[in-house]
C-alpha cells in the first residue's frame, strides 16, 4: 500500500529535498540568504539610529526649548537616518514631504502649548 498520499506524504516528498525537482523560487541561495539577514540587520541598525535621535530630540525638546544650536544638530541627523530608513525599506524620496524634524518640533510646541 503507497502512502504517497497519506498524511506523511510531505515527509518524504522528492521535491522538498535538497537537490529535488521542486519550486526553486520559494527557496534562497546561501548567498540570497546571508544577503537578506544582512539586509535586515541594517534596517533594524537603521531604525534604532533612527529612534535613538528621535528620543533625543524629544527629550531636548521638553527639557531645553531654547537650546536652538542642538535641536538643529540633532534634526538634521533624525533626518538623515529617516532617509536612510526610506532608502533601505525602498520608500522613494517625495519632494514636497516635511522632515521629520520639523514635524516632531511642531509636535511638540503642540504638546507644550496645551500643557499651559
């Protein structure tokens, strides 16, 4: 009696074997694979870049609101990492988008201003 239909079929299927005669485009290489977890490291690398200036930012923002020489520093480094978080993701560059630092003041200013 074949069992080729059975419940273990999927077990011992020659095409999910290495070297079967299955689907090739549901699998990676060894090099796709170590390019897309390279990939995704520095996406996650980038993010944390990304989160990290933005938590400074914020915490400049309520701390020191006149400290005009920092926010400026910190706001054009919070909006390189957002590019580079859009480029690596594959986001496209929108020309007429705000940076992200100018919305995260506006934001706060918003905040400060309903506290008071």
């Amino acid at each position: 009696m074949s069992t080729r239909n059975g419940p273990h079929a999927r077990a011992h299927a020659t095409e999910d074997r290495p070297g079967g005669t299955g689907n090739k485009s549901a699998r990676y290489s060894r090099t796709e694979y170590a390019k897309v977890l390279a990939l995704q490291e520095e996406v996650a690398r980038a993010d944390a870049d990304y989160q990290r200036l933005r938590n400074a930012y914020l915490e400049i923002v309520q701390n020191e609101p006149t400290h005009e020489l920092a926010l400026a520093m910190i706001g054009a480094d919070m909006d390189r990492a957002h590019a580079r978080l859009q480029a690596l993701i594959g986001l496209p560059r929108l020309p007429f988008t705000n940076e992200p630092s100018a919305v995260m003041r506006r934001d706060a200013e918003r905040l400060a201003d309903e506290k008071h």
